[in-house]
C-alpha cells in the first residue's frame, strides 16, 4: 500500500473536468452533487460518477485544484481541499490553510505590473471596437491586481463575434501574452502567471516528488503545458482535448 507521504499528486482543472453547469450535463442535476455557487444562479454539479471520482482522489491523493477560477470564485465550491490551490491561470497559488502564497504573490504583482500598458491597450480595443452588448471583458483579479484579461460572448450571440473580437484582440497584443479560446470565451495571460508556472513552482516544493505518482486531469487545450509536466494525463473524452487530440 502507498504511504501516506508517498500519496499521489493529482494537479486537477475543476470546471468541465470535475464538474459542470446544468447545461452541460446528459443527467439531471441533483443537489447533493452541487459542486459550485454561481451569483448568477447557474450552479455546478458532479454527475455520479465524477462525485464518485472526486471522493476517491479527495481520500487518496494530495488533490490540488489548477483551476481558472478566481481564489474568491473557487471558495464558492463545495468540495473540501486540503492541499495548494492554484487560481486564477495560475497566478495565485493558496497554501494548505487557503492563505495566499507570499511569495507567488509578489511574483504575480512584479509580473502583472511589467504588463500594464498591454493590458491596458487590450482593454481599450475590446470596449471601443467590438459590439458590447453581445460580450462581455473583465480582469480576474487576485488580491486587486489584474492577473489576467477574458472576453466572453453572451450565450445567444453567434461564434463571428468571437472571431472578430479574437482578431482584434490578437492584433493588439501579438506575442505579448499567452493567447487561450475556447467554447465562447478567450483570454490572454502573461508569461510566468499561466498554470504551468504555477504548476513548476508547487512541484518544486513537494518532498521526493521524483518518486511520487503526478496526475495531470484537464479539459482544455490551455491545460495540456501543465498536464505534460505529469507522468499521467487524464481528459474527458467530451471535452476541447477530447475533441482535438483523441480522434481515432
């Protein structure tokens, strides 16, 4: 049997992974597998088999959420993690207790601040050149500081839009930030705040991790950098990875 010091790592993206809003799912929800609050009512759940899934690495892995989700929007989930959180894209990394990282926020506050102009100038030509009643943009903030920026189209507006806004918001930050799309939102990170960043660091502070089993589960292609570092990937069969990258 493993030790307990010796447990598996399991770096895990949440939303899409582990669980998923209502419109998501092939079953009904039930309020015992709510997984997340949402402030605009759109709650997420487990299916059986991810509730299942989760109570397994939650009693048997040092389980570590590497999730997109804000620190404050994480602490919305129902699950009880006990171990690093990295939020945000990976530009901020909570300790065991849930407090921020010192460290990493420093790191996360020089990065951000080297970025103010591009992240300025990103959000000036979203606001003045697409249509704003069909998207939304904002920061995820950490602790006030902008870590990264997202563009997300309204559920009924058609994927043109999106195509527009990623065509001028590419244009406007070229290779000056690392560049995600998918489903009906993008977003544009720094280097050095992205998951693997964040990922490299908390492995470097886990004792023997050379000996340690490292799972990496996601569903999105942004995850993949931070999922090869792992010595196993895990996706669901359904999702962006799924889609692109298991085709027969």
């Amino acid at each position: 049997m493993m030790t307990p010091d010796l447990r598996p790592v399991v770096f895990a993206d949440l939303d899409d992974t582990l669980f998923q809003t209502v419109a998501k799912m092939t079953e009904p929800p039930c309020e015992t597998r709510l997984a997340s609050v949402a402030t605009n009512g759109k709650h997420s759940y487990m299916t059986e088999a991810q509730a299942a899934t989760v109570a397994w690495l939650l009693e048997t892995t040092r389980l570590i959420p590497t999730t997109a989700r804000s620190s404050d929007v994480l602490a919305r989930t129902t699950l009880p993690f006990r171990d690093f959180r990295i939020c945000s894209n990976g530009g901020a990394i909570l300790d065991p207790d849930g407090a921020h990282d010192p460290d990493w926020a420093k790191h996360a506050a020089r990065v951000s601040a080297a970025h103010t102009d591009i992240f300025s100038a990103l959000q000036d030509s979203v606001v003045q050149k697409t249509p704003q009643h069909l998207l939304r943009s904002w920061f995820v903030l950490e602790q006030g500081i902008p870590i990264y920026f997202v563009v997300k189209i309204n559920e009924e507006t058609d994927a043109e839009v999106l195509d527009d806004a990623e065509a001028i918001c590419r244009e406007t930050v070229g290779d000056k930030l690392v560049f995600h799309r998918n489903g009906r939102n993008m977003s544009f990170t720094p280097a050095g705040l992205t998951k693997i960043d964040s990922v490299k660091e908390v492995l470097g502070r886990l004792s023997d991790r050379d000996r340690r089993p490292i799972w990496g589960m996601g569903d999105s292609l942004s995850d993949l950098p931070f999922m090869r570092l792992c010595q196993m990937i895990v996706a669901p069969t359904g999702s962006q990875i799924g889609r692109t990258r298991l085709k027969e």
